[in-house]
C-alpha cells in the first residue's frame, strides 16, 4: 500500500512532554523512519510522549509493532505514553490486536497532554 506519503516529527514541548506526529502510511517502509525518531528520545524515567497518530491513514503490522516499539522505549523505564488523535479506522484495529488496552489514547493532542499533566 505504500505510496511515499509519510512524515515523522519529533520536538519538545514547553509543557514538558514529547510530541511525535506521524502522518500518511505507517508500513514495512515507514517503520524504520518511526523508529529512528524515537532514537532522539531521552532514555529517562521521567519522558513523557504524545504521539500524534490523527494524520495517519494508514498502518500496516509493521506499522503496528513500531508504535508498540515506542511504547516499550518510553513505558518499559517509567515514563508515559498517549496516543492522540486516532480516527474510528485506527480504534477498530486498535480493538482487533489488543492495542486499545495497551495503549491510553486521547482523540487529541489538547485531551492527551492534559492527561499526562493529571
């Protein structure tokens, strides 16, 4: 399914948390690029990470196993994690391999930092 439309951006927030925002198709392709962003993470208890899903169209079982990369890079040492932004699409996968109850998901950036600042 892959086409070239995908981006990755890292940048701190003044709040304190991560944003990663991830747009187009998430595949075997793309993986790598998700993967490599997260590399400029710190490695610290205290990360917090807002990954940005709400421009993704598309995310194939690469595509998966990358965001479930990102949750173990910044849960596994203590840190926190939140989708943002899913569409009904995305939540119906979610639901089908589990990641609905592995992953706190927000329907956006705005609802997900405040639930890291709760």
């Amino acid at each position: 399914m892959h086409n070239g439309n995908f981006d990755v951006t890292l940048r701190s927030h003044p709040q304190g948390y991560w944003l990663l925002v991830v747009t187009g198709e998430l595949d075997h392709h793309t993986a790598p690029r998700l993967r490599g962003a997260l590399d400029e993470l710190p490695r610290a208890a205290d990360t917090t990470l807002i990954v940005d899903i709400s421009g993704l169209n598309y995310c194939d079982s690469s595509g998966i196993a990358a965001l479930v990369t990102a949750y173990r890079r910044v849960v596994d040492p203590g840190g926190r994690l939140v989708l943002a932004g899913p569409d009904d699409e995305m939540m119906r996968l979610f639901g089908i391999v589990g990641l609905d109850e592995l992953f706190t998901i927000s329907p956006n950036v705005e609802e997900a930092a405040a639930t890291l600042s709760a």
